[in-house]
C-alpha cells in the first residue's frame, strides 16, 4: 500500500507538513517517485510515527532522530541476523550444536 503526502499526514496524525518537510530533510523517511508523485510505504508511515513519539517526548532535532531511527534500523536488522543464526545452529545434529554452545559460552565469557 501506498499513500500520497495528504493521506500520510492524515494517517500519523501527529505529523505535520512542516515537520514532514524537517523529516524528508534529514532523511527520516525517503519517498518513491510514481505517477502520482511522491509515495510512502507502511515502513515509512511506522518511521514517522516513531520520529514523531520522539520529537516530542524527549524535544529531539530531526537529525538526532534520524540518527536515533538509524541505530534502531541497525538494532533490527542484528537481531534478524541473531535469528538466521540460532536457526542455522538448532538445524545442527545435536553434537554440533553442543559444541557451538560450548565454544560461544567461552568466547562470551572471557570477553568480560
């Protein structure tokens, strides 16, 4: 699904036209080009409404925000890895998989 700049102002009812200009500019959001002009997804409609809970609970530019989004982007796209990662490892026999526990525990606990 996509929406027009009107329909996304009206879906996160926190942004503003002006806010969504600040946004744009610090690349909270980056919009696809179609016929019908500039058009956001879902994830950006989410983006939004994160940047905008930010903006104002904690009073954050929206270079801090972007900022702020990029390390949770980040954040996600690890914990997706961690998952391809644990799935990769329970799809070992069993003395594999022991091993890794082993050889992960240790590692982990002589880093500290």
């Amino acid at each position: 699904m996509t929406l027009t700049e009107k329909e996304l102002i009206e879906t996160v009812t926190r942004l503003t036209s002006d806010r969504l200009t600040e946004y744009l500019a610090a690349e909270i959001v980056i919009p696809e080009q179609s016929d019908q002009g500039l058009v956001y997804q879902n994830i950006d409609v989410a983006r939004l409404e994160l940047a905008c809970e930010l903006h104002e609970q904690y009073d954050m530019e929206a270079d801090a925000l972007s900022m702020m989004i990029s390390l949770i982007d980040q954040l996600h796209g690890l914990r997706a890895e961690l998952r391809e990662v644990l799935n990769a490892i329970e799809a070992q026999p069993e003395p594999v998989r022991q091993q890794l526990v082993k050889v992960i525990g240790t590692a982990r606990f002589r880093r500290r």
